[in-house]
C-alpha cells in the first residue's frame, strides 16, 4: 500500500484510475480545480486547488509517495485559444513539480508529439509536434528524464472511463460512436491517416503496477493503430444502414501516425484489455438507454467549454483554470 496523489484526477483519466488503485489497496488523494465537474463524489480525500497554487499543493505532495500527474489542458483546440494558459498549465507546473517532488513521478503526455511521420514510431523517433498541445507536452516530458519518472505517451483515447467522471465526446472514435446513434450518419475527413487509439481505463493498467517499480524514462502507450477510413468500416458493421460521407480533403489535423508499445510490453508487460469495439458497444449501449441526457452539451468537449468560459467577460476563472482532462 502507498500514498497516490493523482493530480487532476477528477477528470476522464482519473475516474478510471482511482478505481483501479483502490482496488489495488492503495491510499488515494485527488487534487482537482473540477473545471468540468459540478462535484468530486468517489470515495477517497479531495482537495480543490488550483495547479499553480504551490501553497496549497505542496502539504499534500510532501504526504505521497507517488504522483500521477495527469492535470492538463488537453486537446488542440483547448489549447490553442490561449498559449500563454497553456504554457503555464502544460509545461511550466511540470517544471516547478520536478523541482519539489523527489518521490515517484508518473506522467501523461501524448503520441501526438510525432506528428504526421511515415512508419511506426517508437520512443527513439523523431518528433514533430504540429500544436501548442503536443508542443507543451514535449517540453514538459523533458523535465522528468532524469527524475525517478515514467512519461506514458498515450494514444487518442476512446470508451467510458468510470461511473461518475464525465465522458468526453470529443474524442475520434466517441464522437463517431454518438453521431452513428443520434444521426445514422458519419463524416470522414481525409481516411487514409493513421491513429493510435487507447481505452481510457488501459491507462491504468500502466500506471498501476510502476508506481513502485524501478523503470523510468519514455513509454508508448496504444491498443492498436486505425486508419480513420477503416474505422468507418467497423461503424457500418455495428450499426446497419449507417452512412457514411467520405472526402478525400484532410481536415483540420494533420497528424499522421502509427506507434509500437512494444517498449512497455517488453518492460512492464503492458497488455491492454479493452477493445476498439468494445469502447465503442460501451458508448453506444449508454446513449441508446438515454443514460446521457443531452450529448450537445459543451461539458463534453473540451474546447468548447474552454471556449465559453475563456471568453466569456471579466470571467470568474480567466487565468485561474489550471486542469483539463
């Protein structure tokens, strides 16, 4: 048993993390802004703090024997409305934790660092950030490299996290998953480029067993690389008479890629359990028993509810939203 702080985990990654460390018996301390959340409701101590807030934060580091650093502003759209934001929250609190924190560090950056590149990208790869999100998150994996640290570079995440955490639905194979129930219709945009796509709760099964192992250093994390066309496919197969409107223009992203996990498997013998299409029959199982009232909602996504609350005048939060997730 050890003392986990999961640093913004009240959000998508988190709900399914808690659960699976206290399962694992551990003591769990969550410390959350709930910038999506109207309330923190698992069983374990809470703490609402802002990120940046080191007063605040550093008692409850000085508790833990390991930190899951999940807290971030997520996603390129996020993250483009206001660079200087995301700096602070992505790259700069990094920084400054990897000063205070000699214990165990494990982090959550992303595979989208890669870019648009040819091949299967490993760890050693080059990389090309295209956005402030994948920029930021580069920058900060660069602090923990020679700290007792494990940076897992997750791939796009799909499926249901946990009971209570919200489910974000801006998110490739989740937002295909609510249009094909609610419309019987898709769009594919461009379908030759390649995603590494992850199960939310596989990012557990990653964190859980290293938060007392000796491997430090960068990590791969995916289940299985998808071209967006043969996605649509899969849609077609689990919801007949689906359409599907495909345009051979690329839009908006221009991340291209394929990964290997094959370090994590050989190292820690990471070994995801959840399927693509079980991701996907789980979204779809909820939304067609109406168990999520309103899908439209900005909550959902994260660059839209951002883009309310940032621009909104003289907003309660302005510079005070310190965690996406």
């Amino acid at each position: 048993m050890a003392n986990i702080l999961i640093v913004g985990g009240a959000g998508y990654v988190g709900g399914a993390l808690t659960d699976r460390l206290l399962t694992a018996g551990h003591k769990v301390r969550v410390y959350d802004f709930l910038v999506y959340e109207e309330s923190y409701r698992k069983p374990v101590d809470f703490i609402y703090g802002d990120i940046r807030d080191w007063a605040r934060l550093d008692p409850h580091l000085k508790w833990a024997d390991a930190v899951v650093w999940l807290a971030a502003l997520v996603g390129d759209g996020a993250c483009s409305m206001d660079p200087k934001l995301t700096e602070e929250i992505n790259r700069d609190t990094v920084r400054e934790l990897s000063k205070r924190f000699n214990g165990r560090i494990l982090f959550t950056s992303t595979c989208s660092v890669y870019g648009a590149q040819d091949g299967l990208l490993h760890e050693e790869s080059p990389l090309n950030p295209l956005s402030m999100y994948a920029k930021t998150k580069h920058e900060a994996e660069k602090f923990l490299l020679d700290k007792n640290a494990m940076v897992f570079r997750l791939g796009t995440l799909f499926g249901v996290g946990d009971t209570y955490s919200r489910i974000r639905l801006d998110l490739v194979v989740n937002v295909l998953t609510v249009k094909a129930c609610l419309y019987n219709r898709i769009s594919v945009f461009g379908g030759d480029q390649y995603r590494p796509l992850l199960h939310v709760r596989d990012v557990a099964e990653a964190v859980v067993p290293n938060l007392e192992s000796k491997h430090t250093g960068l990590f791969n994390l995916h289940t299985v690389n998808v071209r967006i066309t043969d996605l649509a496919d899969m849609f077609q197969k689990h919801f007949p008479g689906l359409e599907v409107n495909r345009t051979e223009v690329s839009f908006q992203d221009g991340r291209n890629y394929q990964v290997t996990s094959e370090k994590a498997k050989k190292t820690f013998g990471f070994s995801p359990k959840w399927e693509l299409e079980s991701g996907m029959l789980e979204l779809k199982a909820l939304i067609q028993a109406d168990r999520l009232k309103n899908v439209a909602t900005p909550r959902h996504s994260n660059h839209k509810f951002l883009k309310e609350i940032l621009e909104r005048p003289a907003s309660p939060l302005g510079y005070e939203t310190p965690t996406s997730l």
